[in-house]
C-alpha cells in the first residue's frame, strides 16, 4: 500500500511546475551527457566490412581488420582507411564528429577558430571542438557532484546522528573539532597536494569530501536533538528497544526530510566547487575535459567570445535547473503543505 504521505509529497513537487520541468530537461541532458561517446567521438558507431559488423566506439580494431597495411589502431578520419571500408561497406560516425581530446587539423583559421557547420560551438586554443569538450565535462561534473554529495551525506547523517541523539560530553567534543575542522584553508591544502601529486578525479573527491560532509551535520544534530526527546522516542526506550533501532527506525525518518531538501544545493555548490578549482588550476589533470578549464581559456582568449559564452551558458543552465529542482524538494516536503 502507498505510503498518502509521500503521495502527497510527489503531488506536491509536480504542483512546482519549473521544478517538475527542470528535473525532466535535466534529466534529459544528463541522459545525453551519459551516452557521450555515442554523441560525440572520432571513432565510428558502427563500421561494416565484408559483411561483418564492428563497434570502434567501444572496441579497438587494428588496420589489418580493414585490409590495411599496419598493425596499429585504425584511424577512421584518415581517407585511407575510410576508403578501405567503404569499398566493401559503410561507416556511421556521431552526430560530432570530435571526442574531447580530438584535434582538427583542417581548420579554416587558426585556433580558436569560430563556430561553423563543422565545429558547431568553435575550437578551443588547441583546436579541439568545444561542443565535445562541454558534453563531457558536463557529465564529470554532475557525476562527480552526485558522488560527493552522496558520501557527505552518508557521513552528514552519520555524524549528526550521534551528536544529537547522544547529545552532552559526546556532542561537546564532536563540535569542537568540527569547528577546529571545518577552520583548515581547502584551497591551500589543495595546493600542497597539487604540487606533491597530480590530482585526478579520486583525489580530488577524497579531499573535497574531507569538508563537505559538515554541512548536513549541524541540520541532522538539531533534528535529532529535537527527536529524542519526543514522546513516540521515549515509550521505544522505556520497551526495551536499543538505540540503533530507535536512531534508524524513529527518529531518523524525521530528519531525512530536512536533509533531502537540503541535498540539491550541496549538488551545487559541489559542481561549483569542482568548477572554480578548475579555473584556478588545481582541479582535474590537464586535458580533461572541464567546464572551468573552458572558462579559463574564454578568459585567456577574449579574442574568442563563443568559448567564454558557451561555458558561461552550460554552467548557468544547469545550475538554474539544478536550483529550481531544489525549491520543488522543499515545497514537496513543507509540513504546511502535507
């Protein structure tokens, strides 16, 4: 049987018709961002030769496959090859024709070379198609702000959980060294580690998840500081039942509701975080595709609008949905509404 609760709760979230609408847009553009390879890369979808069907997109085939003369990978965009498999069948290349890391060499002008019917959104300073650099740091950086806000969460709730329903000495001593924790410069830690070792996505997930997961445990602590001493809590302990079973099962429930409709702005202050640190350049290794890495070449090439404009335009975009959404969480879960 459905919970009428949380029916109303869902009802209440589609009455939020911009946060209802943004969550399918950008359910729909992460979809795409997801399946990146197939959008945009410099390797066919499909490839058949000699009544036989091959998917370069996901395997590597050696030139030998297609009748050519070496051992190593075949190159698609080269005509020699394309000429091999189109005299004994076809080749279905992605709607883009350009993975991130693909240079153009055929630019009419040098890079950045402006928009044209090749290169839909330009090149960057490498000549590398900006469009394929967006969608794949579109999905790092929502994948990478999901992963985050994830395990903050975990250890959030964790950690508020035993703070509040604990409360006294435990609490005290918790608090202290949040405060002292959450006091130490991220950004300067992360330039010891940058220059020690290369930070990558793991790394960068590990450190930003050392001083994320403290803004949920003020939220979950005054939750279960309020929740312990309601009366439902208190009959549970005078029966016997133990506390993992009264946190779990009683009061936690509780507090999950102000920790959900707080759970879409910490995607988005992560997303932003990972954003700024790669303008700076102490986020991912040179060469990833990155939407701060983007803005950093649309300021260092102002003699190139369309590279500033198009980072400018994604980030806005997705955050403006990823905002929205939240606000339809937090109208689904008002207790006025419910």
């Amino acid at each position: 049987m459905k919970n009428p609760i949380n029916q109303r709760r869902w009802e209440n979230f589609k009455n939020n018709k911009r946060g209802w609408y943004s969550l399918w847009i950008f359910s729909a553009l992460f979809t795409v961002a997801l399946f990146s390879e197939i959008v945009a890369n410099d390797k066919p979808i499909v490839v058949s030769y000699d009544e036989q069907i091959y998917f370069p997109f996901l395997f590597t085939y050696s030139e030998l496959e297609f009748g050519g003369e070496f051992e190593t990978e075949a190159d698609y965009r080269d005509e020699y090859v394309a000429e091999l498999i189109n005299a004994k069948g076809y080749l279905v290349f992605p709607p883009i024709p350009f993975s991130y890391n693909t240079i153009n060499y055929d630019l009419s002008t040098p890079a950045p070379s402006p928009p044209d019917n090749v290169n839909w959104l330009g090149t960057d300073d490498q000549g590398r198609d900006v469009l394929a650099r967006i969608l794949y740091g579109f999905r790092i950086s929502v994948i990478f702000g999901i992963t985050l806000t994830f395990f903050s969460t975990i250890i959030g709730v964790f950690a508020g959980a035993i703070q509040g329903y604990y409360g006294g000495k435990l609490d005290l001593i918790m608090q202290r060294i949040i405060e002292i924790w959450d006091a130490l410069p991220m950004l300067f830690l992360l330039i010891i580690l940058a220059s020690i070792v290369t930070p990558n996505f793991w790394w960068l997930l590990g450190i930003m998840l050392l001083f994320s997961w403290m803004s949920l445990v003020r939220i979950v602590r005054a939750e279960f500081l309020r929740g312990r001493n309601l009366d439902y809590v208190k009959a549970a302990k005078a029966l016997g039942l133990d506390d993992k079973t009264i946190m779990i099962r009683h009061v936690l429930p509780n507090a999950m509701v102000s920790t959900l409709t707080f759970m879409p702005f910490i995607l988005t202050s992560s997303i932003t975080t990972l954003t700024a640190l790669d303008f700076l350049g102490f986020g991912l290794p040179v060469g990833d595709p990155s939407l701060g890495e983007l803005i950093a070449q649309g300021k260092a090439n102002l003699q190139a609008p369309w590279l500033g404009i198009s980072a400018f335009a994604v980030l806005s975009i997705m955050l403006s949905l990823l905002v929205f959404i939240g606000e339809a969480v937090r109208d689904a879960f008002d207790p006025r509404l419910n």
